[in-house]
C-alpha cells in the first residue's frame, strides 16, 4: 500500500508547452533531499483545456521517468479540466484531488521558487496558522526581477480596490504561492465559484469567515515572462468577481458547503 502524501502541491496549466518540463524537473532534485519535506509528496498539474503540447509533455514526463526515479521522487499525476474553465476552477479540481496532509498552489512558472516552501511549511506544521500567503508586498520581500512599472501600479491599485472591497487586510493576494492545511480549506474550495483569477481573494474572504488563521510572509519573487493575465482587461474581470464575491456572502450564497465533486473532471493516471 503506498503511503498517503505528506504534502500535495497544485500546478495550474493553461498552454504552459514552453516552461513545464522545466518546471517539474527542478521539482526532483529538491523533494530528493530528506531536509525538504518530512514524507511523500504527490505534484498534480491541471490542465485546463490548453490548446499547445501541456498535456503531451507532461505525460511523456511521468512516463519517462526511471523506475528507480519514481520511487525517489514525488508522485506526478495530471489531471484534465476537458475544457478551458480558468485558474480557479482548475486550482478547485487539483484541491479536491489532493490526498496530502498539506497543500502548496503554485504557478507553474515558479516566480516564488519552491526552495521557498519549507519555511512557509514550517509555520503550519508548528500550528501557528491554517494558510500562509507568500508575498511580493511586505518590507522584507525580495522582488528579484521586476515587472514593468506599470504593471507594479496596476497591482498595487487593484490590491488596494480588493482590500477595500473585501475587508481582506493583506498587501499581496495574487501572489501564486501559498501553503495551506489540506482538512480546514477543503470546505472553502468546495464552496467557492470563483473560476478565474480572483480565486485567491474569494479563498481569504472564506477563510476570514471561517476564522481560520492567516498569515502574509515575505517570499523571493523573480518575474517570468509569459504571464496569461492581462493587466487592463483581467483586471476588470477581477474586480467585476470580487465586488461579486461580497454580493453572494451578503445574499446568504456561501452558507451551503457544495458536495465537492469538480463536475466534468476527470484524472490521467501518474508515476510514483
């Protein structure tokens, strides 16, 4: 019987062909060494409907991974959206997948680099909080590679719209690096509806309301080009789903826990 994983990390994919093999080969040498995680770990990519080689290349990844290799290394399994459905849908599908202990969602391009998780890790495995935010935004950030200025000032502006919006007090909420208790989150995932990039605060504005126990962190962050959110026009679609998300809570739209099930969804089997 193989054990249940230690921790669970969630990698949403949309036309990802140019850097996801990449990204899950530096994700072997770092789990191979004992001081990076205290047991197994399983890494499920979600493809959300991409229209390029994402898939293909991860399934040619697990596939070629030596016996030896998977016995070493995390468990790769990719999952299918079967359609385009948005980064929170898909981080919804990979959550509700996930059989570890404790989660990480990350962007598949690493901005945060995963040497960063064991001592975000570490403050949950301590219980001194039920999710960790990793943060470009706090004095002791490190932004190693900048985005555009103007890029900066439309996400400064949008946190601010957000923070008044919702209440939510953090000074980063998009940053695509957070660490979380799997048990206590699950009934949030399964009662949020945000399918798209806003995911994130319809997540802290649940958590907020199921007092759970949040904490902001400084994270290294080094801008990857590629980004498929687009600045000005996303930008208004987010903010149509915050202002949507305070809508719903004030109509009484989150007291129901949903079942769970991602409808639609389906599972490709991994390597060990």
């Amino acid at each position: 019987m193989q054990a249940r994983p230690y921790l669970s990390i969630v990698i949403p994919a949309y036309n990802e062909a140019p850097r996801i093999g990449g990204s899950l080969e530096r994700l072997i040498p770092f789990f191979r060494s004992a001081a990076s995680c205290r047991g197994p770990v399983e890494i499920l990519i979600v493809d959300d409907g991409s229209v390029d080689e994402t898939a293909p290349i991860v399934e040619t990844f697990i596939a070629g991974l030596p016996i030896d290799a998977r016995r070493e290394s995390p468990a790769f399994r990719l999952l299918r959206n079967g359609r385009n459905r948005g980064k929170g849908y898909s981080i919804k599908h990979g959550v509700l997948s996930a059989a570890g202990n404790y989660l990480l969602v990350s962007d598949t391009d690493f901005s945060t680099p995963i040497e960063e998780l064991p001592r975000l890790l570490r403050k949950i495995e301590a219980d001194e909080c039920d999710i960790v935010i990793g943060s470009r935004g706090l004095p002791e950030s490190r932004v190693e590679i900048r985005q555009a200025a103007w890029r900066e000032t439309l996400g400064r502006t949008f946190n601010r719209i957000v923070r008044a919006v919702s209440g939510l007090p953090f000074h980063d909420t998009q940053c695509g690096f957070k660490v979380m208790r799997r048990e206590p989150v699950l009934p949030l995932f399964r009662a949020a509806r945000v399918e798209r990039f806003a995911y994130d605060v319809e997540i802290l504005y649940l958590a907020r309301k199921a007092r759970l126990r949040v904490v902001e962190e400084p994270v290294i962050w080094r801008n990857s080009l590629g980004s498929k959110v687009n600045p000005v026009t996303d930008s208004f679609v987010m903010l149509k789903d915050v202002i949507g998300i305070a809508l719903r809570d004030r109509r009484g739209g989150y007291g129901a826990i949903g079942a769970g099930a991602v409808p639609g969804a389906r599972a490709d089997g991994g390597g060990r």
